[in-house]
C-alpha cells in the first residue's frame, strides 16, 4: 500500500499490492476520493533505439513513496481485545481481510496487543469517551492516522451516563478528529450490546442517535458501522467479544470500508452466515470464574425458527435392582441446551 505526497496541503494514501514487478489494480484507492490505478508493466524487451522521457506526472512523481495506509483504532478495552485470548480484538482479523480485498494497512497507535507485528492501537480498558478526547489530539499528531475506526461511549454508558450526553461527547469527539486530521476518513461505530439489561436499554438509545449525529457533520468522510449485532454468546463476559463476536466486528468494519476503498474479492468467510461455531463463555461455578469454550451450532426450534444450542453433559442418578437389592448407579447424558444464564458471570 502507498502514500503520495500531493502538494502542500496534506498526504493522501494510495493502496496497492506489488505482484512480481505488476502493481495490482483492484484496490488503488485515495483516502476521501478513490480512484483505480492504471497497472504498470515492466517492457520485456529493451527497445533497440532509447525513446525520449516521458513527461512527469504527479502519479509517475510519487511512485516511489508508497507506504501502508496508517489505521488507528479508538476505544475502550474492546479495541484492545479484551475477551479474547491474544487480546487481538477484530483488528487482526480486519487486516487479513483488506489485505486479501487488495489493501494493506499499518495499525498506529501507542498501545500494543495482539499476535503478529500489526498491533498498534489506541484502545484503553475502562476509557471513557471523556478520557480519550484529553488524549487524542496528541495521538493525532504523533501518528498522523488517515483512516480512524471509533468504538466509543461504552463505559460512558456502563458508568451511568445516558445516552443522549454520550451521543453529544462522542459528537465532540468526531469534530476534535476532523479538525486534527481533515483529510482523513472516520468510521464511527454503533456500539456492541451490552448483556446487562438495564445497559442495554441504554445501549439501544445510543447507537439510534449515532447516525443523526454523523448525520449532522454534512461529511461524506465518516461513515457509520452498526456493531450493534454482536451481544449474546458473541461476548466473553457481559461486555467484551469473544473471538467469535471479535470475528463479527472484523466483518462489519470491512463491509464499511470496502464501500469506500473499493476493495474487493474472497476475503473469507461471513461469521453472519455461519451455523457452526466455537465460542468461549465466560461463568461463574461454585463461586470462581472460569472460561467454558463449546461448539455452538444454529439448530432449528419448534417455532420454525433458529437458535444457538451446544451439547451439555450431565449426570442421571438411577436406581436399578441387581440380585434382589436396589443400588444407586449414575450415567451421563447429553442434550441440546441454550445459554442459560448470561448474567452469571
């Protein structure tokens, strides 16, 4: 992927994939106004008489300075992944994605988590939208993001903020973006659905505002991304994603920015249309805490509908008569079950 630089005014990004001296079409993009690049071919024999140069262009200019388009993903703890195991929330999952769609990306930011080298972000457990904003425009100018994908207002809502102030702050916060970054493209997220009711009563107030909000900046540079799909068993504990609710992020962010990257192909699997998956569940047994991974299939109901089940084991206790005396024998049995009891956690 590449940067030009054009003018005085600013850098803007230009992703393409090199194959074998050939620059790949398909997701030559600039960020705020996408093009497709020509492909450039090597002659494969020198011309016996050396042509005149031709006349340079700004393409031609800045053919040699290309670099992966710079990301920064902006939130809380699930930015940061927490949930998953290698904490690699949907970031490393989006990269597999836009690099199979054509366009390889560099994730910046101070903070470090996940597996591979890609793993700069800024995402801080327990942040309030409040508490990034007193950071970001520092962040903003050390790593210079021309791409921003926002996850905000969790923990603005868990900590009993309404929605309608946390819809303002996180208003605040695109424009704090805008006016440090004014080329860049935003992807402001729809929050995930918290399990705890209450939350997400207030969760559901929120992402509604969300769109009024992006709405009212008259800024065809942001873009909406409804996240609000993943809840349930799609979460470890009552807020954070498991890697399977991780894998649907991924998904939605990509959905989003290949509309404005024209990024395209066989990226893998939609988790959306999956009927098998494995999910790891946080529960609380006997007073502690541990993690229960199972195999999850969508299993058809008696309603005519469809709905996640797993295969549970437990014990039968029977009694059965052997040479005249009654003894107490146990046998284990398995059957299809939901959930249960998301809250206990």
């Amino acid at each position: 992927m590449g940067v030009r630089e054009q003018g005085k005014s600013g850098v803007r990004r230009l992703g393409l994939l090199a194959l074998t001296g050939v620059l790949a079409t398909g997701a030559a993009t600039f960020v705020g106004a996408p093009q497709i690049a020509a492909a450039v071919v090597a002659p494969a024999v020198a011309p016996a008489v050396a042509a005149a140069p031709a006349p340079a262009t700004s393409w031609m200019a800045g053919a040699q300075s290309y670099e992966a388009t710079r990301v920064m993903p902006l939130g809380d703890s699930i930015t940061r992944g927490t949930g998953s195991p290698t904490r690699s929330s949907y970031r490393m999952d989006l990269a597999d994605r836009l690099i199979k769609g054509g366009m390889e990306i560099n994730y910046v930011g101070s903070q470090t988590d996940g597996t591979g080298t890609n793993i700069s972000h800024e995402g801080h457990g327990g942040w309030t939208i409040d508490e990034l904003s007193a950071n970001l425009d520092s962040w903003l100018s050390t790593y210079r993001p021309d791409v921003v994908l926002v996850h905000a207002g969790t923990n603005n809502i868990t900590q009993g903020e309404g929605p309608y102030t946390t819809a303002r702050k996180l208003s605040a916060l695109i424009d704090q973006i805008r006016a440090d970054r004014p080329e860049a493209q935003l992807f402001v997220a729809q929050i995930i659905m918290s399990r705890v009711p209450h939350e997400a009563a207030q969760d559901r107030i929120y992402n509604s505002l969300i769109p009024g909000v992006v709405a009212s900046k008259h800024d065809d540079r942001i873009t909406v991304v409804d996240q609000s799909s993943v809840g349930g068993i799609d979460l470890h504990d009552l807020h954070h994603p498991n890697d399977f609710g991780y894998s649907k992020m991924a998904w939605n962010w990509y959905q989003a920015m290949s509309r404005v990257f024209y990024t395209s192909g066989n990226t893998g699997a939609n988790p959306y249309r999956m009927s098998i998956t494995k999910r790891c569940l946080a529960t609380k047994v006997a007073g502690s805490h541990r993690t229960d991974c199972r195999t999850w299939v969508l299993r058809p109901t008696g309603s005519g509908s469809r709905a996640w089940q797993t295969l549970r084991e437990t014990k039968r206790t029977y009694r059965v008569r052997v040479n005249g005396k009654l003894h107490t024998r146990q046998r284990i049995i398995r059957r299809w079950a939901g959930p249960g009891n998301l809250l206990n956690v």
